[in-house]
C-alpha cells in the first residue's frame, strides 16, 4: 500500500469526547491558566514593591470585575488542578482505573473543586467583610 494512500489515523471529528479525556485536557488548560495568573500576581507583587501609586493602578485592574472573574477562574484553575492532582496520585499508586470508578472520581473532582472555590471565596467576603 503506498504511504500517501494509508488512511490517517483517527482524530477528534472521529472519536466522541469521554469524561477522561475532557478532565485531561482542562487539567492542561488548567494548567497554563495557573502560569498566566502567576504572572499576574508577580505584577502585583512588583506593583507593590514599587510604590503606593503602581500598587493602586495595580488593585484597581485586580478589584474591577473583569480582574475579579479572571481571579475566579484562577482560583478555580489552582483547585481543579489541585484535585485533579490528587486523583492522579492515587492512579500512580495503581488505583482507580476501572471505568465506572474513573468516571466518579472525575465528576467528584469536578465537584470538590467548584466547592473548593465557592467555600474560599466565601470566606474571603466573610473575612473582608465585603
């Protein structure tokens, strides 16, 4: 069979989305959002080291809404990620691997980290007392 004439190998208009291979690819955007908020906070970080006026433009991008659902999403990313990481230790301990096992800790992961954030930034409003 001549090379230009295989068939290609099977892609994602070819395979359904399963649960895993969802969660895998948003631990991996996950992941770079982790990076990109990272940068943030060395912003901030820098903003502060540099004065009262850098660290006041710095709060106020931080505090408008847009920096705050970018915060959220970072927030949510750090315990996605988080449990996602754990689920990943007990799989390289050799557990977890059956299918219908698979598939609750992954929407056990998914919720525990919407509970994670939701609890975090509650008791930041409760804290700040905004």
């Amino acid at each position: 069979m001549d090379s230009a004439n295989r068939p290609l190998s099977p892609h994602l208009q070819v395979y359904q989305p399963q649960l895993t291979s969802v969660l895998s690819i948003l631990h991996r955007m996950t992941g770079v959002w982790l990076g990109v908020g990272t940068l943030v906070l060395a912003y901030w970080l820098i903003a502060a080291v540099m004065g009262p006026e850098a660290y006041g433009t710095a709060q106020d991008i931080i505090g408008s809404w847009l920096g705050l659902l970018f915060l959220f999403g970072w927030s949510y990313a750090l315990f996605y990620h988080l449990c996602n990481g754990i689920r990943h230790l007990f799989w390289d301990a050799g557990y977890g691997y059956d299918l219908e096992v698979a598939a609750r800790s992954g929407w056990a992961m998914v919720l525990f980290s919407i509970i994670l954030t939701v609890l975090a930034w509650g008791l930041g409003i409760i804290a700040g007392g905004g």
